[in-house]
C-alpha cells in the first residue's frame, strides 16, 4: 500500500532511508559486498519509492556526494604506485583498452539478450567507479536506475567469481572489507583533513556547475586535485561518518527514483544480465592470462589486475592470495582514472554508433 505523503510521513521516510540504508550497509559490508556502503541505502531507498514515498536528495547533496567519493578513490593513490604507472605505461595502456574492449562487447550481448536498450546495457557495463558512471550518464539525460542495477549485478559477479577463483588457487578468502576510514590520528589532523576535503568537495560542486564538457566533472575535480595531493605526500582521511553520508547520497539518489516497471524489467532481464556479466569475467580472464605471460607474474596476478570489480575488494583478495598487490592495484587505478577520463564519451560514442 502506498505511503501517505503527509509532512510527518516524509520526515518517517527520511529517518527509515538514513537508520535503515546505513545499517544495511554495514550488514552487507560483513561478508565483504562490494559496494556495501552503497548498496545498502540504495536498496532502502527502492523500497521507499516502490511504497510510493516522494521525498528526493537535493541535487547539491547528491554532487556533493560524488565529490566526496572521488577524493576517497584518489586518497589510495601513493608515488610508488605512479611510478611504477610510468614503467608499465605501454602494457597499462594495452589491457586497459583490452577491458574497455571486452566491456563494449558485453553491453551489446547484454542488450541482445535481454532487450534493453544498448545505450543503457553499454553504460552499465562499463568498467569504473560506480558514482561516477551514474553521475556522467545523469549528465546526458541517461535513465542512471537500470545503469545501477547493472553494475551492482556486475561487481556482485565479478567478487564472487574471483573469491571462488583464489580459493581455488591459493586457499580461503580473507576477512571482509571495511566499510569506512577512519579520520586523523589527532585533532590538529582531524581538523587539516576537514578543510581540505570540503575545499576538495566544493572544487566537485564548481566543476559541475561550470565544467558541463567534463564527464563526471564532480567526481573527476576533486579525484585528481586529491592524487595530485597524495603523491606530493598529502595523505587524507576521512572520517567515517563523512563516508558514510556520501555513499548514503549516491545510493538514495538513485534508490529514490525506482518505479515498480524498472523494477519488473530488472526481474526479466536478470538471467540475460547475469549470462553477460560472466561473458566478461570469461573476457577479461583470458585478458589477465595474457598479461600474467606477457608480464611474467602469476596468472592470479593477470586476472585480479584486468577484472573489472571494486578495486578495495580486489585488494583484499590479492593480498590474502598472496597476489602482487601493488601491481594489480597500479593496473586497476589507472584503469579507474581512464574510466573517468574516457569512459563516458566512449559509451556514448558506441550508444549512437550501435542504434
């Protein structure tokens, strides 16, 4: 039965979506599910909105959102891991096209076997940062709903596959993902950390308002303003709390926009989407093999460096396995960085070309 859409009833839904989204997000962030943090108000939010529900984040939480998300991608950043970026530049750039590659051909396969449409298939494959990916497709009048569930779809079956993967080949999975970071060691930190990260969030809400050429320009700003600080020896950390309000904002931004018609779609579409998403595991497997002979390190190595899941995760999994955790972790940034520089003029590209 719907909800009512009284004053009281909303500031309900707002204290369900807040209480609800965050523990859920935590619930899922146990067993290690990649992107917990924004899955679980994600997921709150649909059932908000498939009741009826009417509240919406404001369009500056929402790009503040994506800000934020940026700077704790590019907080991972550190100058070994350039470095060793520049030596490998030409096998980086070889795989990285390899990945987009194999993600280009999975949406068209993906559109074929489930009948949505190939502009929203190619999206949702598309192998980067999911705020970002829903940030640039919202900026060209692309439905970010179906995208979403993609790429949660995707990320949920590339995980899975490489944990069954490295406990084939090097034992048991290894304890789960936290779900956030925690802030400076004391308050003259805490209090340097803050400032910066606001004036890194408010660079993302100027950039979206002024750079529109710039695809995902609120997440793009501040993620390399915030490389160009960690590599110089500036590391951040973000509070927790902080963290957590900005997946909650991403996550509700889209959760809030479900409609019972996207949600039956998803139902029908799920077999064809889940067949694609192995297509691409199988893709970039034979990617990562063929980086492993090229690059003499181990096949695990190749694989967890080309599949394209959530990069934490797959750091995880790489150092219980006992992986080169810091060349897969030089691979999947710099594809990160590529994604957002590339990504959404590339989907774009192929959706026009492929109609």
């Amino acid at each position: 039965m719907p909800l009512s859409r009284t004053g009281p009833r909303r500031i309900l839904d707002w204290i369900l979506l807040c209480t609800l989204g965050l523990s859920l997000a935590k619930l899922l962030a146990l067993p290690g599910m990649p992107a917990a943090a924004m899955l679980g108000p994600l997921i709150i939010a649909a059932i908000l909105a498939l009741r009826g529900s009417d509240i919406r984040l404001p369009q500056l939480a929402v790009t503040m959102a994506h800000a934020m998300v940026g700077c704790l991608i590019a907080a991972a950043m550190d100058p070994g891991m350039l470095a060793q970026a520049v030596s490998l530049w030409p096998l980086i750039l070889v795989f990285v096209t390899l990945t987009f590659a194999a993600a280009a051909l999975t949406g068209l396969f993906a559109a074929k076997r489930t009948g949505i449409a190939r502009d929203l298939t190619i999206w949702g494959f598309l192998p980067g940062l999911l705020g970002a990916v829903i940030e640039a497709a919202e900026t060209r009048g692309i439905d970010s709903r179906m995208i979403a569930l993609i790429q949660i779809l995707r990320l949920v079956n590339v995980i899975l596959a490489m944990v069954v993967l490295t406990a084939l080949l090097s034992g048991p999975a290894i304890a789960p993902t936290p779900w956030t970071k925690g802030g400076g060691a004391d308050f003259h930190d805490q209090a340097r950390d803050l400032l910066l990260i606001a004036a890194l969030v408010a660079s993302g809400v100027a950039a979206a308002r002024w750079l529109r050429f710039l695809p995902a320009a609120a997440t793009l700003v501040p993620l390399v303003l915030t490389s160009v600080l960690a590599v110089s020896g500036v590391r951040i950390a973000a509070p927790g709390w902080m963290v957590a309000l900005a997946f909650l904002g991403i996550g509700a931004g889209v959760g809030l926009r479900f409609t019972p018609a996207l949600l039956r779609m998803a139902l029908r579409a799920l077999p064809g989407l889940t067949l694609a998403s192995g297509l691409l595991i199988l893709l970039c497997a034979a990617s990562g093999l063929l980086l492993a002979w090229v690059a003499n390190v181990s096949p695990l190595t190749g694989i967890l460096a080309t599949v394209p899941g959530s990069i934490d995760s797959l750091a995880l999994l790489a150092i219980g396995a006992g992986a080169d955790v810091s060349f897969i972790m030089t691979f999947q940034t710099v594809r990160l960085f590529a994604v957002a520089l590339f990504g959404p003029a590339l989907a774009s590209f192929l959706s026009r070309k492929t109609r």
